[in-house]
C-alpha cells in the first residue's frame, strides 16, 4: 500500500508527493532485468498503516495514541490504522492474488483495533481509494470495523494455532475483503506459513 501510493505515475500514486521511479509491480521487470511477465505475486502488508512523508493518508492517528512498540519518535513516520480502501488500489494496480502479514506483533498493547472499512466522500460512500480523491482528502472520513487487541506478546508465536483468535479474525477478514488468501504471516523475524480466506 505505501510503495503503490509513492508510484510516479499519476494514475497510480498520491502525485505530488511520489517517487522519481514506479513502484507498482509494473516498474519490477524494467528495474530487475526480468522477463516482462510475471506469473504471481503476493502483497505484503503491515497490520497497520505508516507513511513517511507528507500526502494522502486518511486512517492516520494525528494524537499518537496507538501504541506500537518501537514507535518512531522522530515524527519522520506517519501512523494509522490499517485501511482497506488503500488495499483496495494497491491491489488493482499490482493484481496480488495472496498476502503476507507483518507487524502484528506491534500491536500486542492495543487495546481496540481499527481497520478502514470504506470512505464517506462528500456524503458518498467508496469502498476503494483512487488519486482523484485527492483534491478531498480533507473531506474523506473513515468508516471503521473494530476487532478487539489480543493484549498479549504474540513475539514468540511460531505456527498459526498459537496466533490469538482475536488476531486470527483480522486476517480473515482482510483475506474476505481483499478476495486473496493470506499465506504467512511474520512476527519478528520468523514466517509462519498458513492458508487463510
């Protein structure tokens, strides 16, 4: 989600505020030397969302109240919940059919998470983000689904069973809204393989 929305192209990314290069999968044959097909990919997703740097962010936290471990104190780094609608695009533009899931280890002391279910726009409702919503960021507001936190250290968690049901509901449902199975999750440095739709 964060490396689609910095892609230069203007009908991919939050333009100004993009990189000199495409980051979408489009930009991976040209920038790797690979053929110019490529067969699968899988999306790779934080729990939550962050973002550096200025742009289009409509889930973020302005107060710093979530609590995420190793939070950076710098200010460089934008945080918020997890939004589906930015899923959404990212998936169209990269044609993901499965998922890999980092962070959720970062959330072991939230309490409530919040996923982004939809925007409200002007008093419409949109389930999917696109650039042109850009001229309203300030108008988008965030329709949320709530899960209850875990409020346990999942760090040493090592095959999926040990994962809370909490934890588990999430991804089942991010696999339900994004219409792609979850494939493994990383907590810390180690990947635990599994099938979640």
């Amino acid at each position: 989600r964060q490396m689609c929305i910095r892609d230069r192209y203007m009908g991919f990314g939050t333009f100004p505020h993009v990189l000199p290069h495409s980051t979408a999968i489009t930009g991976l044959p040209n920038s790797l030397c690979l053929p110019a097909t490529v067969d699968y990919s899988i999306g790779v997703i934080k729990a939550y969302s962050a973002k550096l740097g200025p742009g289009a962010f409509p889930s973020e936290i302005k107060d710093g109240s979530l609590p995420i471990k190793g939070l950076d104190k710098s200010g460089s780094t934008r945080y918020g919940w997890l939004d589906i609608c930015m899923l959404k695009h990212a998936q169209r533009v990269n044609g993901f059919t499965g998922l890999a899931i980092t962070g959720l280890e970062d959330l072991n002391e939230v309490k409530s998470i919040k996923v982004v279910n939809r925007y409200k726009v002007n008093g419409k409702m949109e389930n999917c983000f696109a650039p042109h919503m850009l001229k309203d960021t300030d108008k988008i507001e965030c329709d949320y689904k709530l899960f209850n936190g875990w409020k346990r250290d999942i760090s040493g968690v090592k095959v999926f069973k040990e994962l809370p049901s909490s934890a588990k509901d999430l991804m089942r449902y991010i696999a339900r809204q994004l219409k792609a199975p979850v494939l493994m999750v990383a907590i810390n440095e180690e990947v635990i393989d599994i099938y979640v739709r």
